[in-house]
C-alpha cells in the first residue's frame, strides 16, 4: 500500500514518567507539547491503519450483472498509491534551533547555579567557622549577627538602648557636631 | 523485783498485772483495721510522708518540693570541637579557647577558691590551708590591719540571708535561668538556621532544575519530531479512511441496484397473478362452479350448531 520509510504510531516518550521530573515552570511547556501528541495520538488510534482488503470474487459472484464494473474497480483499487508523504525540511530545522535555545538555556542555568553555589558555600564556610553559639565572646555577637548587636568600639553610631532610632537620622549627629552650647545653624552671632 | 519495795504487799493486797505485748498488739491490729478508712490523724501523718489518699491519683505536690534540692542541667553544654581555631595561627596549647563553663569553679567556705588550697594541700594536708588563711585573718585583725567597722557584723545576716534563699527558692531559680538561656541560644540557632536555609533550598531547587532541564533536553527533540510524525500518519489514515469509504459507496451503490431490480420484478409479478385471479372471480360461471361444489362440501362435513 503506502511506500512510507518508517511510520509512528504511537509515542515513545513515556509523559507521566517525564512530568515527575519536570519543576512547574517547565510542566506548562510539557503539558502544550503533550498537548499537541494527544490530539494527534487520539487520531492515529481511532482512524485505519491500512486499506481494507475486499473480496471481489465473492462480490462477483453475488452481483454477476455488475462485473465488468466490478472489474474496473478493482483494477482501481488495487492500483491505489496513497501518499504518505514526510516532514518539511525546515519543521526539522526549527527542532534543531529550539534544540540550540535549550542548550543555552541549559548553560545558563548552569551559569548561575555556579554562582548560587558559590554564595551558599560562603554562607556555610562562614558558619562552619564560627564557635559554638553556647561560647561565643562578646565580638562574636557583633560580627555573626550584626543585625541585633553592635560594638561602639569601632562602629560610629549612638548608643540606642531603647531602640528609639537615634542612628536612623542624621540630626543628632549634625546638632552636636559645634561643642558650643545650643548653637543653632539660623542664630545670629553680632555681640 | 526492784518495785517490790515500794509496795505494800500484804495479805489483802491484789494485783493485777496487765502486760503491754497484749495492748500493743491490740493497738496494732485496730491500726490495721482502719488503714483503708484512715482518721483525722492518719491523714495528716499520709500528708507528710508523701502517700497519696484514697482516689488521689498521685500525692499533692507541696510548695516545699523544690527545696533543699541541688539544681544539675540535664544535659551539658556542647563542648568546643577540639580542632576548632578561629584563626590558622592561633596557638591553642597555650591559649586554648576560652569556653563557657557550665557551671562556677569550686569554692571552699562560699568565698575562696579552691585553687589557692591545692598548692598547700599537698605539704601539710587537708587543714594547712585552713589553718594559713585563718593564721593570716588574724594576724591581720591582731594588728589592726583590717579593722571592722560597727555595721560589719551585719555581713552574718547576709550570709544566712543567702543560704535562706539558696537553699529555698534557690532550685527553681537555676531552672528558670537554664531555661532562659536555652532560649536565648535557640533564638539565635534559629537564626543561623535561616541563613543556612538559604543555601540549602538554593541547591535543592537547583538540583531539581538541572534535573528537570535535562529531563526536557532528553525527551523534547524526540516529542516534538514524533509529534510531526504523529500528524503525518493521522493525515494518511484520513486518506486512507476516505478510499475506503469511497470505494464502500460505490459497491454499496452496486448491491443496491441489485437489489432494487428484485425487488421491482418481485412487484411486478405479484401484481400480474393478482389482477388475473381477480379477473377469474368475476365470472359467474367460475363462481357458480366453485361454489356449488363449496356448498356440497360444507354439507358433508354435518356440522351441529
């Protein structure tokens, strides 16, 4: 029938196996692409496969007035060459180039994993370093959690114990700049 | 026989000797009659030995449960891992790093350090030191050079004062600030634990990714191709369906002239023998025929209604 090199018929890709594996943002590709196979699969299941053999001796023999066109159609029938036909060069060629996108996808993700796992394994070496929390020095506070404490030794800021934000404006630290008493940047000084 | 003496034995006299093994025995036993219903005292004596009463689940706990007790964590602190430096250079045989003891350096009579004992004990024993430090306070009193002051002797109070406290409330306080502690650290584990989280989901999610863009890397090529595959076969099965209904069509078409032939011959004919046997019985002849031989019959058969 069909001179067709080598046909489909079914999928080879097992999906459910494959969406286990996919992350959510790469599921919604996988479900447009299986999307477009199971339409075409649902086709390919409930249409023919090949041409349907007919018994034409048996129908020759049942309706001998009608042979010669009997005949004739069998001649046709048999003579049938339906083409099947194969994929465009440049559908394959747009495979290859969304092949070529993935691949720099792939090496971009692989780009800033690197870089992610340089920061995490800072982060790690750092706490790997540090002493037990139960035996931390007072600087050990200041410099493994410098959100909650801090050291007036070295750090120019004011002493905030109620935690009032003293540190957040800088009006304090331009009112005590002058030593002079209650100087002020609008008074006069004509004595 | 020694309290004959004081008695006035005679010829009239009559004692009577009643022996306390009996009576005590009896108390005994009216002890053990009433344990299951104790009394007003028995009760109290149950109070304070701790034994729980009739449908009590366990003994009341008394505000006195804690005192006298000696606090102990349930666990120590974790102790420095013993390769730990904070720096490559540091020297830790002479300066190992200063950890937090778990609990204060032992003390002799609440005040000095047992460390400034231990390099006597060894010459004159274990009083040497008592008897130095003691030598040593009252020289210093003798000569006046530690002179007391008149409220000093109020420090005695004081001392009392904390053992009071120590011995009472002393439990529950340690316990209390163990607990606080405990939390304090856990605060700041947690925090830790934050940070690290970062990185720990930063590599899980990572790893699914890879995984998944090489799952995508594997399987897409193939999908999309058999797609394209996929429709080229469903279009040559359309074409296939179409021949075959095509073809179909035209020996269906076939058979039913076949069968329309028939059936019009079929027609014709029954309509020739009915219009014959029609015409027959309109004869008078043919029905005078028949239908005396049909009158005979019928009066042959002598039928009784």
């Amino acid at each position: 029938m069909s001179g067709a090199a080598k046909r489909v018929a079914t999928s080879s890709v097992n999906w459910s196996k494959l969406a286990e594996r996919l992350v959510p943002e790469h599921a919604a590709e996988l479900t447009r692409v299986k999307g477009v196979s199971g339409t075409f699969q649902s086709a390919v299941s409930q249409l023919p496969a090949d041409l349907p053999k007919i018994d034409f001796a048996a129908l020759k023999k049942a309706l001998p007035a009608h042979s010669a066109v009997l005949d004739s159609l069998q001649k046709q029938y048999e003579s049938v060459k339906i083409p099947y036909g194969e994929v465009p060069a440049e559908y394959l060629k747009e495979v290859d180039q969304w092949v070529d996108y993935n691949n720099a996808r792939i090496k971009l993700h692989e780009v800033k994993v690197a870089d992610g796992l340089q920061e995490a394994k800072k982060v790690e070496e750092k706490w790997a370093k540090a002493p037990p929390v139960e035996h931390f020095d007072r600087q050990h506070f200041v410099e493994y959690f410098p959100a909650h404490f801090y050291d007036l030794r070295y750090q120019n800021r004011i002493p905030d114990p109620c935690n009032i934000g003293l540190n957040e404006t800088p009006e304090i630290e331009n009112r005590f700049k002058d030593y002079k008493v209650l100087r002020r940047a609008d008074k006069v000084d004509d004595h | 026989m020694s309290l004959s003496r004081c008695l006035p034995l005679g010829q009239n006299a009559r004692v009577i000797i009643i022996p306390a093994r009996l009576a005590h025995a009896a108390s005994t036993q009216a002890a053990a009659a009433t344990d299951d219903a104790p009394n007003f005292f028995q009760k109290l004596a149950h109070r304070f030995q701790g034994v729980p009463l009739k449908g009590e689940a366990h003994a009341p706990k008394s505000m006195f449960e804690d005192c006298n007790k000696e606090w102990s964590a349930p666990e120590p602190l974790p102790a420095i891992p013993k390769d730990f430096k904070e720096h490559p250079d540091r020297d830790l045989v002479n300066y190992p790093y200063p950890a937090r003891p778990m609990y204060p350096p032992k003390s002799r009579l609440l005040m000095m350090p047992d460390s400034w004992f231990t390099p006597f004990q060894k010459v004159t024993g274990v009083s040497g030191p008592y008897l130095f430090f003691g030598g040593l306070f009252a020289f210093l009193v003798n000569k006046e050079l530690w002179v007391f002051e008149e409220q000093g002797h109020m420090t005695v109070g004081w001392i009392l004062f904390y053992l009071l406290v120590t011995r009472t409330a002393g439990y529950k306080i340690d316990q209390g600030l163990y607990n606080g502690y405990q939390e304090r650290v856990n605060f700041f584990k947690g925090l830790i634990q934050e940070d690290l989280k970062e990185a720990v989901e930063f590599k899980k999610t990572s790893a699914k990714q890879t995984e998944s863009l090489n799952s995508i890397k594997e399987s897409y090529p193939t999908a999309l191709k058999e797609s394209m595959a996929l429709q080229l076969e469903a279009t040559y099965r359309k074409n296939v369906q179409s021949v075959a209904t095509e073809l179909k069509r035209r020996i269906d078409y076939l058979k039913e002239t076949e069968e329309s032939k028939a059936r019009v011959e079929r027609e014709q004919l029954l309509k020739l023998i009915n219009s014959e046997v029609d015409k027959e019985f309109s004869d008078r002849s043919f029905k005078d025929k028949y239908l005396q031989n049909a009158i005979q019959q019928l009066k042959g058969l002598n039928v009784q209604l």
